[in-house]
C-alpha cells in the first residue's frame, strides 16, 4: 500500500523552543487520512534530517493505522470466510 506524506505543519514547538514541531498528513491509496504530529529536537539539523526523525517517531503509529486501514472496503464472504 503506497502513502503519501503531505507535510501539513513544521514550526517552532510552543512548549519547547529548542525542538521543531512536525505534523503529517498521510494519506493511503483509498483517499483516507491519518494526522499525526511529533517534536524533534532541532539544534542545527537540516529541515530534511528533521522531518525524517519525525517520520520514524511517528511511523509504528502509521503502519498501525495502515494495516487497520487495509480491509476497510473489502468484502468479507463467510462461506469461505475470506477477503474479496
């Protein structure tokens, strides 16, 4: 399943200067959305290096919600109790 990773806020944190605060809109082959932020100490990181810390804090949550994602639309057939 590709997603797509729209990178919706990335600003200074309000509750620590010293960290930069990171929020993903990611968005899955079915058009649905998963916000998700995170804080990632700044020091003198590029922007690049920032958004990939935030991405791996971030990404067990996403590949969870990804997975719960996977079978919403799907048919389930109970007489042979698979997936279509």
């Amino acid at each position: 399943m590709a997603l797509k990773y729209e990178i919706n806020m990335f600003e200074t944190d309000s509750d620590d200067a010293s960290k930069t605060f990171v929020t993903f809109l990611v968005t899955n082959e079915n058009d649905k959305l998963y916000a998700i932020s995170k804080s990632v100490t700044t020091g003198s990181k590029s922007n690049e290096v920032i958004l990939k810390e935030a991405q791996a804090l971030a990404q067990s949550e996403i590949d969870a919600w990804a997975a719960k994602q996977a079978v919403i639309g799907a048919t389930w057939n109970p007489d042979t109790e698979s997936i279509e």
